[in-house]
C-alpha cells in the first residue's frame, strides 16, 4: 500500500500542498481558473482546517464559484472586483505596500494585487487613478509612494507609469502590465515590453495580469524591511 505522504492532502482530484507554509512561510493558494466551485470550495477548506490562525486564499473565481465560496464557507470574505476569497484571519501586517493603478479600467489586478499583499502579511495602501495622462495626480500622492515599503505599480495601454514612478522614487518596485488597450497594446504585450525595457533602474516586471504574484513579491518585502 502506498504511503500518504503527510504533507500532502489528496483530494483525489488534487493534491494539496499542506507544508508550504513551513517552507516558504506563505500558505498554498488556490488558483481557481479551470476548477469548478465544488473543488475550489473543497480545496479552501482543506488549507483552512490546516492553517486556521491565518487567511488562506483563492484567485481567479468564477462568479459562479464565488457565489459557493460565500454559500458553503459562511466565514469566508469575497472580494467580487478581485475575483477573490479568503478564508480565515489576516495576519497582522508587517509594512505597508502601495499599490498604484494608472486607470479605473486597472481596478481588477490592483484589487487582486491588495487582496493577496493582506494575505500575505503586509498592510495596502490603495492609489488608483494616476497615469501618465495627468501626472499632477501622480505628483499629488507622491509622499505616500515614498512611505511604502514597497510599490506595486499596474498599468495597461502603453505601460509607461512604473518608468516615471521609477524614476520619482527609490522604493522597491513591482510593474504589472495588464491587458488593458486597443488594439495594438496586444492583449497587454506592449505594456510588458515597455516595462521590460524601462530604462528607470529598480523596477522588476512581473507577467501580464498577474497581480498575484506580484502581490506576493511586494508582501515579502516588506514584511523584510519593516522594523521587527
């Protein structure tokens, strides 16, 4: 007979990893694009009844999938313009993350970007509405980009925001491109490329959309660089 693997859950349609938070210090979280609202809802209880101090996440949900969330898990917390859930508490948060989105338009990676920045430990300090095309408003918010710990700019169209915030400040930087544009921005190609070529030092450049992994990113460091 086959030995199950104790840091393992086999829910026979996954196998949930029930030991990263002692690897990594961060929980797995459940990517919910492609699972159907019984397995997301089965693989959030699953992380919860292991790690019921802190928030264990989802992303990427269906609306039907966030409906069952809310449904079948009374004390989970959906975040609709996130296309998000968590279920249980958040951690304390250690620093503070800003996170910049240059257009309305950009609202849902810079929601799914502050969703997983809380989760992961860190306080969200939200700036929406400041791209290029007005950058008076940039300019106006400038204090709170230099109180951050850490920065996760968001832009689609031409992605040229995180260069200029670059160049204002020296705070660590995350670029978002998202698929936000007409027709030759290339489902958000241009925006990533134009990040990929920022010519302001600093700036590390995450794929298109994923405000995930850019919030993890963010999370950590400042979590590292807040006083302990």
């Amino acid at each position: 007979m086959e030995q199950q693997d104790p840091r393992v859950a086999d829910l026979g349609f996954a196998r949930v990893d029930v030991d990263r938070a002692a690897r990594t210090g961060d929980p797995e979280v459940v990517f919910g694009a492609g699972k159907t609202p019984d397995q997301v809802v089965a693989i959030l209880r699953t992380l919860h009844a292991e790690h019921p101090e802190r928030a264990v996440l989802a992303t990427r949900l269906a609306s039907e999938a966030l409906d069952a969330v809310a449904t079948e898990l009374p004390g989970a917390t959906v975040d609709v313009a996130a296309r998000a859930a968590t279920l249980g508490p958040l951690p304390e948060p250690r620093g503070r993350v800003a996170v910049v989105a240059a257009g309305t338009s950009d609202g849902p990676v810079a929601a799914e970007v502050a969703v997983t920045v809380a989760v992961h430990g860190s306080a969200v300090d939200r700036i929406d509405d400041v791209g290029v095309a007005g950058l008076h408003r940039l300019m106006s918010v400038r204090d709170r980009l230099e109180e951050a710990d850490c920065l996760v700019v968001v832009a689609g169209m031409e992605g040229a925001l995180p260069s200029v915030v670059g160049g204002l400040t020296g705070v660590p930087l995350v670029a978002v491109p998202t698929s936000i544009g007409y027709g030759a921005s290339l489902g958000g190609i241009a925006a990533l490329l134009t990040m990929l070529n920022s010519c302001a030092p600093g700036i590390t450049v995450v794929n298109i959309d994923n405000g995930y992994g850019a919030g993890v990113h963010a999370a950590r460091v400042a979590r590292q660089s807040a006083p302990r």
